[in-house]
C-alpha cells in the first residue's frame, strides 16, 4: 500500500491503487463552517438582545443555540406544551395566539427577524401561555432556559437586556388592555396599524408597507373586534386614501391622519 500523507486539512489514506481520500473536513468545508459562523455572529450582533456583549460572550452564546426550520404552517409548539426554549427568528414570520374558552383563536402578536418569542419559559419553566405557528417558511434559533440561564450568569448584560424586553412587552401588554376598554373599532385598528408599521415597516415612495401578510380575521383578533367591523373600518381607511391594499400587504399612505384617528 502507498503511504498517505497529511495536509493543511487532515490525514490522507490510500487504497490499493495508491490513490488518496481524505478522512477529515476539507479545506472547502471549513471555510463554509467559518463563513457560517460569521455570519452568524453579524446577525445575532444586530438584535436588541445581544446589545453590548463582548465579543467572547457574544461568540460563546452563538455556540449554544441550535439553528431549526418550520414550514408555513407548521406548529412550533402549542398552548399548554411543556415550556423549556427561547426562540430567537432568523428570518420569516411567527404568529403567537391563544385559544378563548369557546375554542375561537385569538392573534396576540406577530414576530420577525431579530425578535424572540417563548420567553416566559426562561423565566418559569411553566407550560406555554400561547400558541406559536410559522406563517411562512421561518429559521428560528433556539436555546434551553439552562443554557440560557448559564449565559446570563456570565455576562450581566445579556441578563439587563432580557430585563429591558420584558419590560417593553409588559407595557405593550397594558397598552393594548387600555385600548380595548377605551377606544372604537378604527380607533384600535388605525393604533394597530401604526405599532405593525413602525415594527415590521419598509419605507416606500408611496408610504410604508406592512411587511406581514395580515387576514381580515387576525387583524380583528388581534385588536378584539369582528373581522366584519375590520372589513369596514379598512374600507374607511381606503376611501379617505389613508392606506392603499397591495399584494396582500397594506401600505400607510397617510400616518399623520392615521394618529389623529388613533388619539
């Protein structure tokens, strides 16, 4: 038998017609693994969670999360599961909903790229309080609540930051409790509208675009109305050329008249 030899990337065998197979990653695939990393640790830079991280911790984290795909449609885990993982979007969209006590879905909020989701469970380890469900073809990152829980004994800050975004949605959660006590259907809609605007807008020449795919139905679960009174109230909003329905998406052609109605 030839003798193999060893390169930069691992041991070489040869067979007995002398010729050679590497036994170890090659100089292609480690480059791939590096370049996934990278890339990685760019996105996990940008989102609010991960603010101010060294960047040891910051690469010492990105280790630990475990990267899944869900197909449009597909459950990632049901009201009443077992809660145990922070999930962290990649890319795609994620609608979180409960069911009331005569089985009707309720839409409590969507979740895009950077945001996380199923935080409550890091906290308590309680089953889930919602639902989650892809709405499209979504990467998710995920971690345990022991992993995470080790993280935040090491960097104080990642432990401020959760802090800060628990902070936000309690306040977005008593936001939404006064709107459905105190305002009508256009008024919560047009309020609605500007808070999907100003988190999952894109800036267009003819105004912002929403970029989720809304049904008349979520949007009515998601403020407490009929998806009747959502179907009129946009058909307001159109009329007056306050929004225009493009594809599916809505776009906000007049925000200023939009927080007048929202006020």
């Amino acid at each position: 038998m030839t003798a193999g030899t060893l390169s930069e990337t691992g041991a070489l065998i040869a067979n007995r017609n002398g010729r050679a197979y590497n036994l170890t990653m090659s100089t292609d695939q480690t480059l791939v693994g590096k370049s996934n990393l990278t890339s990685r640790l760019i996105f996990f830079r940008q989102v609010p969670l991960f603010a101010e991280l060294t960047e040891s911790e910051l690469a010492e984290l990105v280790k630990d999360f475990a990267r899944r795909e869900f197909r449009q449609g597909e459950s990632i885990f049901a009201q009443g599961d077992p809660g145990q993982v922070l999930y962290l979007i990649e890319s795609g969209q994620v609608r979180i909903f409960v069911h009331g006590s005569e089985g009707h879905e309720r839409s409590v909020v969507f979740y895009g790229s950077g945001d996380i989701f199923g935080e409550l469970a890091v906290i308590d380890g309680l089953p889930r309080s919602a639902s989650a469900e892809a709405t499209e073809n979504t990467v998710v990152y995920t971690l345990s609540r022991d992993l995470f829980r080790e993280h935040m004994r090491r960097a104080p800050q990642l432990a401020l930051n959760f802090m800060k975004a628990l902070s936000v949605r309690v306040r977005h959660t008593t936001d939404q409790v006064g709107n459905l006590a105190l305002l009508d259907v256009p008024s919560r809609l047009a309020r609605k509208l500007l808070e999907l605007a100003q988190n999952h807008g894109q800036v267009e020449a003819e105004g912002v675009r929403i970029n989720l795919t809304l049904t008349q139905s979520e949007l009515a679960s998601m403020i407490g109305a009929t998806r009747e009174s959502i179907n009129k109230a946009l058909g307001n909003f159109k009329r007056q050329s306050l929004i225009r329905m493009e594809q599916g998406h809505i776009i906000i052609v007049d925000p200023d008249s939009l927080r007048e109605i929202s006020s």
